[in-house]
C-alpha cells in the first residue's frame, strides 16, 4: 500500500461534518483517503465533495474543496490517497 499526500485541512465544520480542504494534488469520487495528524486517523472512500456549496467529481491542484468526512478531524491534518 503507497500513500500520496493530495490535501491539508484548513477547517472543520462539525455540525455537518465536513472539513475545508487544500488541495494539492487531483482526488476523485470514489478515491480511498487517510487523514492523518496528532490525533486523528482513519480511512474513507471520498464519496462527496464541493467547491462553493455546488457538487463536484474531480478536486485539482489549488482548489479549495468541501470534504464530506465520517469522523471529525482537525486544522492541519493530512490527507492522503491510499494507491493500491
């Protein structure tokens, strides 16, 4: 299993549980990530995503993104994609 940095948390919102993302590298739908950081780690299938409240399926390099996540998560985490 390989892991490639694709993001950093920049916010979180617990009531709906979604975290505010900078992209760095292109995630997708359906794409199996780990967020990871002092005290958060865990695995999900990214299965929502949005740029300014509007649904998207691709997440490219610069972007700022709304991540649905399953579990809370903290300013500064990482977000990998798991390749395997």
């Amino acid at each position: 299993m390989e892991k490639k940095l694709v993001g950093k948390v920049t916010h979180y919102f617990p009531k709906i549980s979604v975290a505010v993302v900078e992209v760095e590298d292109e995630i997708k739908l359906g794409d199996k990530i780990s967020i990871e950081g002092k005290t958060t780690n865990f695995e999900q299938i990214v299965e929502s995503m949005q740029i300014e409240h509007k649904p998207i399926e691709v997440a490219r390099r610069g972007e700022i993104i709304g991540l649905k996540v399953k579990d809370r998560v903290r300013e500064n985490d990482f977000i990998y994609k798991i390749i395997e």
